[in-house]
C-alpha cells in the first residue's frame, strides 16, 4: 500500500526572478519520500509594499519561507514577522556569502539580481537560443557547421528539451530525427566543428512515450509501426549502428532526466574542445 503524500506550504521570497529559490528548493524536497510542496513563489519584491502581500499570504498559509533579499530592511522585516509567526526561514546565500567573504576577503557589493546582467554572457544564450530554435528537428541542415553540439536521434529521446537545455548554457545546439528508410544525409557526418551525439533509449519507454504522445494529440492518422515494439527496436539498432560506425558517442536517456543528459553532454564536449586542435 502506498503512503500518503504530505503537503506543507513554501514560500519562495525573492528580489530578483526567483530561479535559485526555485531549484534550492525543489532539490530538497525531492529529497524527502511521499513530500509535496506547495509553491508560492514571490519575484521582484523589492519594496515595502510587496513585502505586504508576501506576509499576508505567509499568515493565511503558514510554511517554510525561503528567501533571497539583498535589501536588509526588508529582509529583516520578513525575518521578525516569520519570527511573530512562528515560521522557518531561511535567507539561502547567506552561507554562502559568508564564504566568499571569508575566503576572498572582500567586501558584498549588495547587487540586486547581478546574475542577470545584460552582459556578454547573456547574449551569448540569447545567441545560442535563438540558434537552437531554428535548427531543432532538423529545420535548417546547410550552416550545421557552425553548431557546437549536434544531437541525433529517434522520435521521443528528448532531442529538442535537451537541445533547449543546452543553449541556455550558452551552447549553439541542433538535433537531427533519426528516420527509418531515410538516410543521413553525408555531410552531416563530415562536420568537424560541432561536437556529434546519439541518443538513445529502451524500446519499452520509446513506446510508452509514443503512445502517450498519441493519446495527447487524439490523433488516429498516425502509422501503426511508429509505435510497434519490434519496429521501434529497429529503430534504436539502426541508431546505435549509425554511431557506432562513426565513432560517436552515444548516451542512453531511458532513466535520465533532461539536465542529467546535458550534465553528460557538456562533460563530453568539454574534453572535445580539449582535443580539437587549436586554429593559428
């Protein structure tokens, strides 16, 4: 028998977008077996005035408090109010403020939302994500080359999220479908810029994925191979062979998530920058 899910209520305070809160956050509830949080995430709270309507849904719905607030008058409000309540709170980069600090010995510049910067840095994802949506399945196959990373696959390996994953790193990413009776077009397989990867999964989740996908779409023109076992096998072969014989690597998504994936994408394309020889 399965047990209860728990609920409690998170607040997620922040003076910039939220997005470290966001994923502190949900690290470690996943942590926690049969755990649900629920989520009342506050972006931009920068005044007095919308520190109001964070501690009044704070008092109707008491919880854990988590919080990123470089304003110290309105950090301490919401810190002796969570006390007259009687909440946890938690200002997350405090700790590690603290050693930065420590180890830099400099002084905090105290920058709202200095991660999000209009800087190079950003513009190089803007770059890269604009990149990444004109090339995804395969739209634009003649300028491949000046990609970063290449991705190949079957239907339903989780070509396009991870490609959309990576390019918020910065990485210019395409993907290619892998379709059965239609092949690689050879240039593809002459590119020496772009770093080559194959991805594959269980023909059992392929076809759950494809089925459910079906289903979702209520859709009943579909080819009936394109969710056969034995068809889908065929596929993943054709797949792996197609790697194998370029010696390209090839990474299997059946029990990864997106990010796991790209985790393991940029470990791989970080030691084949490190091979490719360097242009004079």
């Amino acid at each position: 028998m399965s047990k209860s899910r728990h609920y409690f209520h998170l607040h997620l305070v922040s003076d910039s977008t939220g997005e470290t809160l966001m994923t502190v956050s949900r690290a470690a509830t996943a942590q926690y077996e049969n755990v649900q949080a629920i989520e009342h995430v506050y972006p931009l709270v920068r005044a007095h005035m919308q520190l109001d309507r964070v501690i009044s849904e704070v008092e109707a719905a008491p919880g854990i408090v988590l919080y990123t607030l470089v304003d110290e008058e309105i950090s301490g409000r919401l810190e002796q109010k969570c006390r007259e309540l009687g909440v946890p709170f938690v200002n997350i980069l405090d700790p590690v403020f603290a050693v930065f600090q420590s180890y830099l010995n400099v002084t905090q510049t105290h920058r709202i939302g200095g991660q999000h910067e209009l800087d190079a840095e950003y513009f190089k994802r803007m770059e890269a994500l604009n990149y990444t949506m004109l090339h995804d399945d395969g739209q634009i196959w003649d300028d491949l080359e000046s990609a970063d990373i290449v991705l190949l696959g079957i239907s339903r390996t989780s070509k396009t999220p991870t490609c959309i994953y990576l390019a918020n790193r910065g990485i210019k990413a395409a993907n290619i479908p892998l379709v059965p009776q239609i092949p690689l077009p050879d240039h593809v397989k002459e590119l020496k810029n772009p770093l080559i990867v194959g991805l594959v999964a269980s023909a059992e989740r392929i076809q759950q994925i494809r089925k459910n996908r079906i289903l979702s779409m209520n859709s009943d023109g579909y080819n009936d191979t394109y969710i056969d076992r034995k068809e889908i096998a065929r596929e993943i072969t054709m797949a792996r062979r197609l790697c194998t014989e370029n010696n390209w690597p090839l990474i299997d998504v059946t029990r990864r998530s997106v990010e796991e994936t790209a985790a393991e994408i940029m470990t791989l394309f970080k030691a084949f920058k490190a091979r490719r020889p360097v242009d004079l």
